[in-house]
C-alpha cells in the first residue's frame, strides 16, 4: 500500500530564474531520478503556480525522510543538484534554518 506526503516551497519571485528551474525539471539529471526511485517513492509531481511549489510524492512502504536524507547526504550528485536548485528556491516563511520543502497538513477531505 503506498502513502501520498504534499509539500510545498517556494521559488524567487523572479520570471527568468522560475523559467530556467522548470526548464531544469524537463531534463532532471539521472541520478537525481535514480536517488528519487531507489529510495521507496514511486511517483512524485511537481505544479506551480506563481513562485510557489506544490510536490505531491506517493511512497512505498520501505521509504522513510530519514533514509531518504541521508541517501542525499551521501550522494554528491544530489548535493551538487541540490545546490544547483538553491540559486531558484526560497525559504518558506516560519522554516528552519536548512529546511526547504515543508509538508503541508490536510485540512479538508471530501
């Protein structure tokens, strides 16, 4: 049975840095696609709207955050990715220092 998680952040309110991350995100680096895979999710979308971001990620049983985060730590090529995606990201009001996308809660549910 897979579990869906929905997080947010947010992109700098700048046209020409929010077309150059989606162009980004049309040719995601196989290894980035690689680490996404290999740790339990099996599904992950990406929407915008204005300089907001929405993920929505459907998992297996075998994922958990934490072996997720340390797989990324390990990894220079998602490190690399990472650093990369940061010159287009921005905080969320109300993050901690580090913390970039941020789960939203479920509020509503027909």
């Amino acid at each position: 049975m897979s579990k869906k998680y929905y997080l947010t952040l947010d992109l700098k309110a700048d046209d020409q840095l929010i077309a150059e991350y989606e162009a980004m995100h049309k040719a995601v680096w196989p290894e980035i696609i690689e680490s996404i895979t290999s740790s339990g999710i099996e599904d992950m979308e990406i929407y915008r709207v204005g300089n907001r971001l929405f993920m929505i990620m459907e998992v297996n049983d075998d994922f958990s955050f934490a072996q997720k985060d340390a797989m990324d730590a390990s990894n220079e090529k998602v490190q690399e990715w990472e650093t990369l995606m940061w010159k287009y990201q921005q905080a969320l009001p109300g993050a901690k220092p580090g913390e970039k996308w941020m789960m939203m809660d479920k509020i509503f549910q027909l």
